[in-house]
C-alpha cells in the first residue's frame, strides 16, 4: 500500500489544480517544474535501476536498452510537447482589428493579392468549389487575381477558367512538383501578398479581411491558417464516430499551432496560407524544392531572414480531408517523408542560423517516435511474454507502481492541465498506431536514402475510388494480438510458463489487455463502413419553393448538398413520383433542377428527398458559395468525452463499403431535363455539361 502514496497524491493533485490560464504564467511554470522534477526522479530510477545492470552482448540486454531508448524518445515528445503549450496564442482580437481598419479603407487602397490553386490531377467536382471561393472572396475584384496552376495540362480546365474568368497556368514540366509549380507562378505574377490553396480547399469570404492585416508588421513573411474539413475522415466513418471524435488534425491546429505561434515558430502548412512576396524575393523568390515538404522549408528559409510566420487560429477555408484509407496514408506517407528530409538539407533544422529553441521544435521527432516507438510499445509485452526477456531488470510490482505508473499518471494529467479540451490519450494512441503500422516501413527507407522518393499527390474527390479495407494493417494488428494473447495463455500455467517468477507478470498482463484492446479498434478503423452520401451534407433550416408544372409548393430544406437536399414541405406534394421532375427554388441561387427519389418522414412530418441536377455554371457557382463560403465559426472540441469504452463499442458495428457512389448513378441515368424545366432553369444536365466542358 505504501507504494501506492505517489500514485494517489499525483491523483489528488491533477484533480486539485485548475487549469493552466494565460494570465497565471507562475501558475503554469510551477506545474511544470513540478512534473519536470517527477520525470527526472523515474528516468534516474529507470536508468539505474532497470537498464545498467543489464550485462553483455545478449538479445535480453538488447531488448532492455531498446525499451528504454524508445520510452526516453517518447519521454522527450511530452516534455517538447508541454514546453509548445506553455505559450498558446489567440490572434482573433488581432484580427477583428485588422478587419475594422481594412474595411475602412477605399477599395483602391487595398493592396493586389495572387490566390493561387495549385492542382495537379484533381477533378472538377474538387476543383470547381475552390475556384468558386476563390471568386467569392471579400475584396475588391480589381485587386485579387486568381490563378489555376495546372500541372497536369488539361484542356478542359483551361477552358473551363475562362469561363470563370481566371487565369490558367501551365509550364513545360513536372519538376519539383508542387513546390516548382508554384515556383514558376512566381515568376509570372506580382502582387506583394500571395495566398496559397490547395486544389481542395475553399477559402471564405472573409479570409483576406481577416489575415491581410497583420502584415502590418514587417517582421512577418507568412500568415497561416488551420485546416479544417467539411467531410469526414475515414477515421471518423470507420469508427462511426462523426459527430463526438474530432478529425485527427484538430489537436495540431488548434493546440499546437498556436503554441508554436507564441514561440515565433508556427509553420505554413501548405495551404490557407498568404506569403509577403518581399520575404520570399529575400530567400531567393522561390520555395525550396530540397524536401517534398517545401512549406516548412518555406518557413525555415523565411525564419534565417528575420521574417515569422504567424498564426490565426479561425476556420477561414475548409477542405476535402482524405475520403479513403488509401488517400490518407499516402497524405501521411508524404508528411513523414518530407520530415525526414529535413535532417538532410542544410536548410533544415540542423543547418546554420537558427536558435536552440527553432531546431527543438522544427526536427522531426514526431515521425520517429509515432513510426518506431509505438509499435515497440505495442510488441513488448509479446515479445516478454514469449521469450522471457523482461523490458525492465530488479523491477518489482510496488516500484513499478511508485515509479512508473504514477509518472504515467502525471503525464496523462499535465498535459491535460495544459490543454484540458483538446487532448484524448485514447483517441490520440489509436489513432497513432494506425498510422504507425503504414509508417515503419517508410520512415526506415526515408532514414537510410533520403532522396529518390516521388511526390505522390492525395486522390481526392471522384478520383478517390471506392474505400477498401487496409489488409496490411489488419493481419499486423491480428498478429500483435495472436502473439500477445498466446503469450498470456502460456503463461498462465506454470507447466507452459515462459516468464519466470517475478512481480512484472500482473504489469505486463495489464498492459497486454490494454494493447489488445487499442488493436481491436485498429483493425475496426482499417475497415470501411459504407457510405451512403455523395457528396457531403450540410444541415439548413431556410425557406425554398418547390415548383412544377401542377402547383409551387412551400417548404423548408432540411440539410443539402452539391448533389442533393432534404425539404419538408408545407402543401400537398402527392402528385410528385419518385423519379419525377421539380424546380427549387433556394435563396441566393435561383431555381434548381431536381429529381424525386425518396419520400421520408422528418420529426411527424413528410419529407422529400431530391438529387439535385446542376451542371458546372454561375447558378452551381453560387450554390457552393451558399453551402462552403460562409460557414460558422468552428465548434470547440471536447476530446475528454471520447472514451476507449466508446470507441471500442464500434468494433462490432463496422461493415465494408461495397456502393458505388450514388452520385455517379444519378449521373449516368440522367441525360436531359424536362423541356419545361431546362427552359425555367436554363440548365443543361451534368453529365452534358461535363462533355460540353471536355
């Protein structure tokens, strides 16, 4: 019981203090001074204790010193992690300041700014709504110049630009993929601020008005913005998990952004970003092209001239996040590629001209340890539990409980204490393994030749394809769980044991239950669920008409989308068969061309459901407009109510996904619309007017 004390007094303490706050910096400095002090007490133990008496040249002092190294890599992580939260930022007072002044000017005085949409081999049905945010930003159109970067050089693309009216951009090559393609933009345009986008990602309206401001000081060359998504990750859809578990991102953009922006060393991220042309013209007035991550090259680069990048922490773009498990390893593949370049360029954070703080926080020690450490941490308990080789020499039960376990607890706590909204170890542990499966393989080749690796550009949109399940991850995780579960069977008999008499047994049991466990759900992750959606859903409570040749109806839209809505409508409707042909009239956009294909009932009362037939053209344009450029301020997250125990029931619900897109359907059934509706909407269908663009 008594090695029980510091257990229970770390306990006390995380329940006792309040959360850290900004305006009690000695509040926060004790805290960490306090966990600083519990950490260096347990790695002095661990060191001494259960690492040095480990003699010779042995596979048993091997797997010592190999969990110990990873733990102490891992160790450094939350101490570099806590060091990032002690200064987070919130730059929307800055903001609304900037805004009240900007728009106080005349619109001549507002300075040119570039938006550039680099795309490579996106389709139109991602391309079409960040060009119709691009047009439907709030600044004078005289002083915005819009351009469609095309490394793919297709002819229906520039034909479809100047039907925009937006510039389309070629070169001769691929080289340098992204980061040449904009490179050679560079060279074609002027204006001093340059705002950079994804072909995925819809800036809105308020976007310039917001960020344009803080280039008032002259010290910053970047302003950055968070990624947001409109769609749901493959994370969320697997787990069905949409509305309670954050996209994986929103702990880096909404916690770590802006504590790296209080240490002057937040990051363009590659998108929803505006670039100080003066500060790119003093690098050289190009991106760097030595990683396939050039934006945080960018920022290293601007960071050796003087010049910071800024970060504003509001939802001023949403984009497509990966739509398959294939599109977001590839997305993750390329991140940790690009990190481990880092190490390798002399622009890079172990190059010349930067403090001890920069180098801290730009190396990629995250790639290593969620690549390499994790899956240790997952595989030591098999491997003890089938060899006999203990990750921890002369330890017994009550010092792994006054020494291990309490630091854990304290860990789990401050960080909590520090970011006490933001944080799920659960949540945050599973999804890290599932990445980290993918990674290994990767990380390692990376490590030993740097160079070599293509860019490989996230499928997005119809050029997703279907989700399927990651066989890969599967039997890595059913093999983890076999190797464990085996060894828990073999030795809980003492005519099979393998480990001997000593007090890690219940420990390691423990921990080997719980590994099992996160497994499971990573396995359920890496199985698609089906998805019924063809594009993604926005909910709406706002007045529309339903009209046809009979009557107009009144009705109230439920939630809509590109492709389809939900009305619940106030007047009799029974004459409209599914399959039959109606007008919508939605505010903002006009009369709609849509097609019956459902009756619901919604709350007691009837409900249409219609597919929504608007081919690409100004009335699509504005229905983007309407559904992604003024969308509200994001909801704060509360990672503390994602519980394992939640996630965990998810992994007896999940099936494949096997639908083809129901988009896909209703265009290839549709080829005309009724005379008098093409003559009320002045509309051809999609599918005709896709071949009109081509």
């Amino acid at each position: 019981m008594e090695a029980l004390i510091p257990l229970l007094l770390v306990a006390a303490a995380i329940l006792a203090v309040p959360p850290a706050a900004p305006d009690k910096p000695f509040h926060s400095a004790a805290v960490v001074a306090g966990f600083s002090l519990l950490l260096g007490n347990y790695l002095w133990w661990r060191l001494t204790v259960t690492v040095l008496p480990a003699q010779g040249l042995s596979f048993g002092t091997g797997f010592v010193w190999a969990v110990f190294l990873g733990e102490l890599w891992l160790w450094y992580e939350t101490l570099q992690l806590s060091l990032i939260l002690l200064r987070r930022t919130d730059r929307s007072p800055e903001a609304d300041a900037h805004e009240a002044r900007l728009e106080g000017r005349p619109p001549d005085d507002l300075p040119a700014v570039d938006v550039m949409i680099a795309t490579y081999n996106e389709p139109l049905d991602v391309l079409e709504k960040t060009i119709a945010g691009a047009l439907a930003l709030d600044w004078p159109r005289a002083r915005l110049n819009i351009h469609v970067l095309d490394d793919g050089r297709r002819d229906w693309l520039a034909r479809y630009c100047h039907e925009r009216g937006v510039n389309h951009i070629t070169r001769d090559d691929n080289a340098h993929a992204k980061a040449g393609n904009l490179n050679a933009a560079f060279r074609r345009t002027e204006a001093p601020f340059i705002l950079v986008l994804d072909a995925d990602f819809v800036p809105q309206r308020r976007m310039l008005m917001r960020a344009i401001g803080f280039f008032d000081d002259p010290g910053i060359g970047i302003v950055q913005m968070p990624h947001h998504f409109f769609n749901d990750t493959p994370l969320q859809t697997n787990l069905d998990m949409r509305a309670s578990l954050p996209d994986e991102q929103r702990f880096f953009f909404d916690t770590i952004q802006p504590g790296r922006d209080g240490w002057d060393c937040a990051f363009c991220c590659g998108s929803n970003g505006i670039i100080r042309r003066e500060a790119l013209d003093a690098i050289g007035g190009q991106m760097p092209t030595e990683s396939i991550t050039e934006d945080m090259l960018l920022t290293l680069a601007m960071l050796r001239k003087g010049y910071v990048t800024r970060y504003l922490g509001e939802r001023l773009a949403v984009g497509l996040a990966p739509e398959t498990l294939d599109a977001y390893f590839v997305q993750r593949g390329r991140w940790a590629q690009g990190g481990i370049q880092l190490l390798y360029t002399r622009r890079g954070p172990l190059g010349p001209g930067l403090n001890l703080i920069q180098r801290l926080f730009f190396n990629p020690s995250h790639w290593l340890s969620q690549s390499i450490c994790q899956p240790l941490v997952m595989a030591t308990p098999a491997i003890f539990l089938l060899t006999g080789a203990p990750p921890l020499l002369q330890a017994s039960f009550e010092d792994v409980a006054r020494y291990q376990l309490t630091t854990i607890v304290a860990a789990f706590g401050f960080v909590h204490f520090l970011a006490p909204r933001d944080f799920a170890p659960v949540a945050s542990t599973v999804e890290g393994m599932l990445q980290s499966f993918r990674l290994l393989p990767l990380v390692l080749a990376t490590l030993i030749r740097p160079r070599g690796h293509g860019f490989k550009v996230t499928p997005k949109g119809s050029d997703a394809g279907l989700s399927r399940e990651d066989r890969f991850t599967i039997v890595v995780a059913l093999s983890l769980i076999l190797a464990t579960g085996t060894g828990l069977f073999l030795n809980a008999d003492f005519g099979t044991r393998i480990v001997g008499a000593g007090e890690l047994l219940p420990v390691v049991a423990f921990w080997s239950v719980f590994n099992m466990l996160v497994l499971l759900i990573v396995m359920t992750m890496a199985v698609p669920r089906p998805v019924f959606r063809a594009a993604e859903r926005f909910a709406m409570d706002e007045p529309c008409r339903i009209v046809t040749p009979a009557a107009t109806v009144g009705a109230e839209i439920v939630n809509i989308s590109m492709s389809g809505v939900l009305v619940a409508p106030d007047g009799d409707t029974s004459k409209l068969a599914p399959g039959g042909w109606a007008g919508l009239e939605v505010g903002g956009v006009g009369i709609v061309p849509a097609r019956l294909r459902r009756r619901a009932v919604i709350d007691g009362r009837n409900g249409l459901g219609f597919e929504i037939h608007l081919p690409p053209g100004p009335k699509r344009d504005l229905l983007i407009q309407k559904l992604f450029s003024n969308l509200p301020a994001a909801r704060p997250t509360n990672s503390v109510a994602i519980s394992g125990l939640t996630m965990l029931a998810r992994v007896f619900e999940a099936a494949p996904d096997t639908r083809r897109p129901a988009e896909a359907v209703a265009r290839d059934e549709v080829t005309a619309l009724p005379d008098w509706l093409a003559e009320m909407t002045g509309e051809l269908t999609f599918a005709a007017r896709e071949r009109e663009i081509a």
